[in-house]
C-alpha cells in the first residue's frame, strides 16, 4: 500500500519514468493497461488521462495537463471525449473536478458502446439493402468477362472477416500453412471451428511446430501436420477452391499491423496449391 501511494502521489510521471527508478516496474504496467484501453478504442493520450485520473483520484484539468504533460487545449478536448464516452465524470465546482469510473464499470461502458454500434449498423443493413436493390446496374455492351480481382488486407478485423467468408463459401477445398501464433489469431476469431466443422476438404500445415495445441484438436488430427525444423514464423497462407489468401505480416506483428493479399487468380491458386502439396509431402504426420 505504501509502494502505491508513492506511486500516485510522485511529482514524476509514471509515464516517463526511468529504467533506473523504483517506479519503473508500475510504468511498464500501465504500458500494457494503455495498450490494452487503446483496443477498446481510446486515443494513447486518452488512455493516459483515464489512468491517472484513476489511479490518482479526482484532478483538475491544470493538474492533469501539468502531471502528463500534454498541451491544455488538447487535454480539455480528451476529458470532453472521455465524458462523451461515459468513462469519467465532472463535479459542478468551479474548477472543475474530474473523476473516473471504476475500470470495470468503464470497461463495461465501452463494450456496450461497440455493441450498440453494430446493433446500429445491422439495423441499417435491410434498409440499405433495399436502397440498393431500386437502382438499375449500368448495362454495358461488349466484352463483359470477368477479370480476376485483387484485395488489399490490413488488421486482423478484416483479414479474419475474410478468410470467415472463404471457409463458409468452400466447396472442395481449403489448405492452410501458418505459424502456431496465426493458428491461435484464427481460433480467438472462430475460424478453428468453422473449419472442424466444414465438410470440405481441409488440410493444415503448422510451421515450426510439432504438437497440435489443445484448441485445435476439434478439427482431425489427420488433417493436420508439422513441419518442426523450419527457422522462420513469417509464412502464412491460405487456399480455397480458385482463392488465394497470402500473409506479408501476420501474426508475428501486431493485431492492427497484420497485411495480407487476397485474389481469386486461378493461376495464383493453382500454383500455391503446387506449393502446399510440396510441403504436405514434406511434412510429419499426427499422433
């Protein structure tokens, strides 16, 4: 406990603290916390204000600005966010006091937030689609074949809507080479169940690894196969039917960082399909 008020009552930042101090260890902490905060969408100097505030109890803004050292006008506009948000709140004095919310209750604030977005935008889905369905497509004479297409991906929101839609659209076949960090980014999106449970042919390579972690049994064992001795994790694709998915990031990087290509070039399939057989034959069986 006295370790704790040290750390809320310091003249110094935890923010900015130096390797060499006792306070260095909290400032690591509150790294990661501000990390996790920015995934439930506040800005890096939002998650700030709301830490100190509530490790640090009510503040005046001058003090906030003072201790985090951020401009004064752009911390008036975060704690107006951050009430926008519901996360802290405003006392009626003259200065104004501001407090935060109890990190469960602001958690609970920013879930229900997102939730009520998409609640929102699945709403709005009917009545877009019937907008859309009343005007005319162009007709256009000539030459109509269809070109092979192309698809930029970046972060793992995107990528796995993706790939969710190429598992559900399936028909023959579905082949997978990817590192145990990609395999359990697909498991925390749902794609390792679809895939247990797509009566399509599915096949899986794991690279570099030589067990099948605990939430990838679902899907049969023969299915799947290791290839122990490579050196490198930073390959990863997918393969389905004509659909080609290739990683140029994945899930070595961060979530928001990861980059992926998607095209439907027949040649492209064909000849990552090549490749993965090549592999497949190269690798070590289940047991």
């Amino acid at each position: 406990m006295q370790t704790e008020k040290l750390a809320v009552n310091s003249d110094i930042s935890l923010f900015d603290t130096e390797p060499d101090s006792s306070l260095y260890h909290y400032k690591i902490q509150l790294d990661k916390v501000k990390d996790e905060l920015m995934k439930f969408g506040l800005s890096s100097n939002q998650a700030k204000v709301y830490i100190y505030l509530s490790k640090s109890g009510p503040k005046k803004a001058s003090d906030i600005f003072k201790a985090l050292e951020l401009p004064r006008t752009e911390t008036y506009g975060i704690l107006n966010a951050l009430q926008s948000r519901g996360i802290i709140t405003a006392e009626f004095s003259s200065p104004v006091v501001y407090a935060a919310l109890d990190l469960k209750d602001t958690i609970d604030a920013l879930v229900s937030a997102e939730k009520e977005k998409i609640n929102i935008l699945a709403k709005r889905e009917d009545k877009l689609m019937e907008m859309w369905n009343e005007i005319p497509a162009s007709i256009t004479e000539g030459n109509t074949t269809r070109k092979e297409q192309l698809q930029m991906l970046q972060g793992n929101p995107q990528i796995h809507s993706k790939l969710r839609q190429m598992v559900e659209t399936v028909k023959e076949e579905i082949k997978i080479f990817c590192t145990l960090r990609d395999l359990s980014s697909f498991y925390h999106s749902d794609i390792i169940d679809m895939l247990a449970k797509s009566p399509a042919d599915v096949k899986l390579i794991i690279s570099p690894a030589s067990m099948i972690p605990t939430y990838a049994r679902k899907i049969n064992k023969r299915r799947i196969r290791f290839m122990p001795n490579t050196k490198t994790e930073n390959q990863c694709f997918v393969v389905k039917d004509s659909e080609v998915m290739i990683f140029l990031r994945n899930a070595t990087h961060s979530p928001s960082n990861v980059f992926s290509i998607w095209t439907d070039s027949q040649t492209l399939a064909e000849s990552m399909i090549m490749l993965f057989d090549c592999c497949w034959e190269k690798t070590e069986q289940t047991r």
